[in-house]
C-alpha cells in the first residue's frame, strides 16, 4: 500500500487462468504475494474471448485453493487480498454468485473483493453456446447492482464495472468503487476527482516487455486510483517497484 496526494494505491495481478491446471495461476500468486503484491484476481469466462477451443478455470475454485493453502505472507497493503475481475451477472442465478462470495469471505474475512461485471457483445458468445439468456443491458445492470448490494450488506468489498464509458450510476446505486478496464489516466481522473467522485480501480494489460509499467502506476495513482491491476504476464517484483516509486513520486505532483 501506498500513500499518495491523492490517497492509496495497491496492486494486483490477474492470474493465468485460461489453462488446463491451475499450476500456473497458483505459483503466480506466491510469486506475486512474496514481491509484495497486494492481490490477486481472477477473470471469469467460460474461455478466453474470442477462442472457444481453448480453457478456462473457474475462479472460486482457484481463489479458494489459495487462501486454504497457507503460508501467504502478509502484504504491504494490508493484504493479501483475493478477488475476481469481473465475476459477471447472468452467466449463474444471483444467488449462486452471492454464495459463492460468502464461501470466499468465510475463508477470508475482510479480504475478499466481488469484482461485478454485466458482459458485453464480446462476451455474449459464451451465454449462448449454452442456452443461457443474455438480457438487454439495463436488465444485467440491474442485476449487478441488486448482487453488489446484497454482498456490501454483507459486508463484502465491491467494485462494479463501468464500461467503455465507465458508469458510475450503478457504483453509486451500489456503494461500490467503480472498477475500469485499461482506461486512460484521464478518465480514470474524471471520475475520481471533483464533487460527484467515486472511489475508482483500474485493470488492464501490462505494458509489452514491462517498459513502462512504472510510468503507468505513478499516471494511475496521481490520477486517484486506489489500485492497479495487471493482466499476466508481468513482473511482480517489477510491480512492486513500480509501486514505491509511485509512492515516492506522486506526493510531489499531487495538490496537497
């Protein structure tokens, strides 16, 4: 964790998922949590988009094997922290997801992050392969919201995502960050700061080769965001770096 001008920022790594085992996943996030890494996350498709023939793991599976394993140090961040990026509304009844949290909570209390989506036309591929609906877009995002109140009641951390447009109606209805995907500093600024602000993560690739994975993370925190969090492959000790220097940087460009 680390404290800026314009609050804290931690880091995370999105897990390699789209495998047959989840060998990799698992000693990426050691290799993760042992850098420093604040969290890590998982996607949740039925296979990576755009290619039906390949795998994909279940996140729940993978996030609990990783708690019960034991021996995760304690981060920085006040971690470590486990999470999906996004679970997605529809693909199983509310209650399904919501019990699934709650299992994950159990096992973690206070450590827990429902990263909520509602899909889009690219995912919308994986519904109907198996005969589930996929409703218009203001009926999903009723449904996220309707979830992500049920799991803040619960006491769980929730963070909706926005869109391209990065919404924030449903993070607001919800009392939840609004989480973007590989959004420009800018917009991530815009919806952080201002009299209408909300709490604000971002997700997305990390930068081809790890050049400039530290730029980003300083961008990101001077622009607000509370965490940054990469898709694999990237460096965890890199990221961790990436982070101090942020911490070390942001101070003096934020206001004060």
């Amino acid at each position: 964790m680390i404290r800026t001008g314009s609050g804290v920022i931690r880091t995370g790594i999105v897990l390699p998922t789209f495998r047959e085992t989840p060998a990799d996943a698992l000693e990426a996030a050691h290799e993760a949590f042992a850098a420093g890494v604040d969290g890590v996350f998982c996607y949740d498709h039925l296979w990576p988009l755009g290619e039906p023939d390949r795998p994909a793991l279940a996140p729940f599976p993978v996030l609990a094997s990783l708690i019960a394993s034991g021996g995760i140090p304690a981060t920085p961040g006040g971690g470590p922290y486990f999470g999906t990026l996004v679970a997605r509304v529809g693909l199983v009844p509310n209650a399904v997801l919501f019990g699934q949290f709650r299992a994950l909570d159990l096992l973690a209390p206070g450590r827990v992050i429902a990263g909520l989506g509602t899909g889009d036309r690219l995912s919308e591929a994986e519904n109907r392969a198996y005969g589930i609906p996929f409703g218009p877009a203001a009926e999903r995002r009723a449904e996220m919201v309707e979830l992500g109140t049920a799991l803040r009641g619960r006491g769980i951390t929730v963070w909706v995502a926005g869109g391209l447009a990065a919404r924030v109606v449903e993070a607001r209805a919800v009392g939840a960050a609004l989480n973007v995907w590989d959004a420009e500093p800018s917009l991530v600024a815009s919806r952080s700061q201002g009299p209408e602000a909300v709490e604000v993560t971002w997700g997305g690739p990390a930068p081809k080769g790890g050049a400039g994975l530290e730029a980003k993370v300083v961008e990101l925190a001077h622009a607000g965001a509370t965490w940054a969090i990469f898709g694999w492959p990237v460096d965890p000790g890199a990221l961790a770096v990436a982070a101090r220097a942020a911490g070390e940087t942001v101070p003096l460009m934020g206001s004060g």
